[in-house]
C-alpha cells in the first residue's frame, strides 16, 4: 500500500524538494500552497500523514491543524510533522503544542533527508 502524504507549504522551492523527495521514496504525494488549501486537500482525501509549515498566508500552519483536530476521529488521529522557524521557548510553539503534532521540525536545522526520515519513522 502506497501511503499518501500532503505537503501544505507556501515556499515553491521547499514543497518541490519535499515532493521529489517522497515522490522518490515511493509515497503519493498532495500539495497544497496554504492552510486553506490544506485543509480542503485534507479532509476531501484523508492522507496518512501531513507535512505543514506554520507561517502562510490565508491561513497559517496551526489555524489548520487545530480545525483538522475538530474534524472527528481521523481529524484527531492523522500525524503531522509541523515545520518551523520558532524556537522551543516561543509562545507560538507553545500554541503549536496543544493540537498535538507528531513532531515539530525547525526548518533552519533540518534537512529534506532529516524530514524524510521522519515520515518513514512516523508510516512504519
């Protein structure tokens, strides 16, 4: 079984690694440019996991995730790995915390291959 896997990430060149990256390893991959989208993407096809960064535009990162935990069991349940400039000791993450990521990444410490890595730790 191939799982699904949906990138919600407004920078081009970050969703395009992302996506070569899994598409590479043999997962199906959605895109989508904002939490808007991301979360219409979502909730029509249910993906295994979710990629997502926090600072977007129409609707960041968190805002998503926290309406995705409102949406019943699998809303709840579907892991996701938020990508992040903030710090473990901001407020915002702090924020983050409460809708239960799978793991939060800070974008500027981790790499295509680290986040990779993750996905399969999170699908085995």
């Amino acid at each position: 079984m191939t799982h699904k896997i949906l990138i919600v990430e407004d920078e081009d060149s970050q969703r395009l690694a992302l996506q070569e990256n899994l598409t590479f390893n043999k997962y199906q991959v959605l895109l989508a440019r904002d939490g808007v989208e991301g979360l219409t993407v979502a909730l029509r096809d249910r993906p295994d996991l979710i990629i997502t960064d926090v600072r977007m535009p129409a609707m960041d990162g968190m805002a998503m995730m926290h309406k995705l935990r409102e949406d019943g069991p699998w809303g709840q349940n579907v892991p996701i790995i938020i990508l992040t400039n903030y710090d473990s000791d901001d407020s915002q993450l702090q924020q983050i915390n409460i809708d239960h990521p799978t793991y939060y990444l800070l974008k500027v410490k981790t790499t295509v291959d680290k986040i990779i890595e993750k996905v399969q730790e999170v699908l085995k």
